[in-house]
C-alpha cells in the first residue's frame, strides 16, 4: 500500500505545475526525481527558454550533469556559481560602473574578512573582489547579487527571458541572503522554482544555515509539498530503527 502511495506522489511530482517543494531524506531517490522532472520539462518546452539546476558542491553538480546524459544542457553548477555567472560578472556595471574592465574573482581565505558590508562593497569595486563577512550568517556574495538583481533591469529581463524554472538541491543548508535572493527571483521575477530539500541533514546552521526557510516553503500556500517515503538505499528495519534513534 505505501509503495502504492509513493508512486502516486512521484507521479505527481512529475505533472504538478507551478512551484514545487520536496522533503525528501537520504536515499529516497529525489536526484532521480529532479532529473526526471527537468527531462519532461525540457520535452514539453516549445520555445527558446532553458532551466538552472543549482547545487551546493561541485560534486553534485557534477552527478546532476552526467545523470542528465543528452537532456538540453544549461546551467548545471553551485549556487555561487550561479550567482557569479548569472548576476554579477554580466550586471554589475549596470549598478557599478567603476566596477568595468576589472576581472571580477571571489576570496573566501580566513585571513581576509570583513565586519562591515560597506567595506566588503568598497574592496569589491576598488578591487573586482568578492570577499566575506567576518559572521558566517551574513553572505556578502548573495547579498551583492540581491542588490545587482534589483537594480539592473537588464539583469532580471534576462533571468525572466532564460529560464523556464529553477531547481535547487540541498535547499536546508541555504543561508538567510541565499533564501532571500532566490525568493525574490521566484516571488518578484515569477519564475517558478522546483526546491528539494531535508531538514534531518541539515548540518550547517553553525555557519550560516537556515533550515526554516525550507520549513517555510514547505508551510507556503505558494508552493505544493510533496514528501519522499520509499528509501532505496535500506531496508524497513534499519529505517525504523534510524527513525526511533533520531
């Protein structure tokens, strides 16, 4: 019966419109769910528009690319990434001209932290240097792109024009800059997002991590809430034991 259940929900996953939220924990199959929805998407698109599969780690990155095979490749990389190649590279001398000519880098090394925005925003347009705070709950990176997004028309004419949908992974571990740019591409620039995520294995609020942000979404009349039941990787025994000692 419950396996009865889950395909239900997976197929649903596959035909639902609009934004989407998945809880899904380890080993449940939502890599496979996010591959198969951007295949269909991809199959039913009809015009020049593509899709951004965000990640947290190169190495995810890496296996949402192989899984994908021969689907229409687009952007397929880490959030930051995403952020530098998408927004601030291309835009921010929309909002900073002196920022043109400069070769844009980022610097995350211990030794160069900042308590201040403004002067990680005056090192960035002195320098081309996307630095970050002293406090890891702050991201001076997503903050930039938030505000270069806001400003520049250009930038979100070509985010709306781009992409039919945004998938992102791991969205526990998102911190509160990296929530509030991606929901303000979703609620202001109306591009609906397929977000998957599992508060269980989120691990990073020490640095940053904001897990009510995906509890949010997941509570959100804006978005349908599917949950992943059927764990591939175990047998029921173990699952139940786990669930018990968690």
């Amino acid at each position: 019966m419950s396996e009865i259940k889950d395909k239900t929900i997976r197929e649903s996953i596959l035909t639902t419109d609009g934004n989407i939220v998945i809880s899904a924990d380890a080993g449940t199959g939502k890599t496979f769910m996010t591959v198969e929805r951007i295949r269909d998407d991809v199959i039913k698109m009809d015009n020049y528009q593509t899709y951004a599969a965000i990640t947290f780690t190169n190495k995810a990155a890496k296996e949402l690319v192989d899984r994908l095979g021969d689907v229409q490749q687009s952007f397929v990389g880490t959030n930051d990434k995403f952020i530098l190649n998408e927004i601030i590279i291309p835009f921010s001398k929309d909002v900073y001209p002196q920022i043109k000519g400069k070769n844009i880098k980022t610097d995350y090394s211990e030794s160069e932290k900042y308590d201040k925005g403004q002067e990680l925003l005056d090192r960035y347009i002195d320098e081309g240097i996307i630095g970050t705070y002293t406090d890891s709950h702050y991201n001076f990176a997503f903050q930039l792109a938030l505000h270069i997004l806001k400003k520049s028309h250009a930038a979100r004419r070509y985010l709306v024009n781009r992409y039919f949908r945004i998938y992102v992974d791991e969205y526990q571990d998102s911190d509160k800059d990296m929530h509030a740019f991606f929901m303000y591409i979703n609620e202001k620039l109306k591009i609906p997002f397929f977000i998957v995520g599992d508060i269980k294995q989120s691990i990073y609020e020490w640095r940053g991590g904001y897990p009510d942000g995906f509890k949010m979404l997941l509570q959100s009349d804006k978005y349908t809430s599917f949950k992943l039941l059927h764990n591939f990787r175990s047998n029921e025994q173990i699952q139940n034991y786990a669930s018990v000692f968690i």
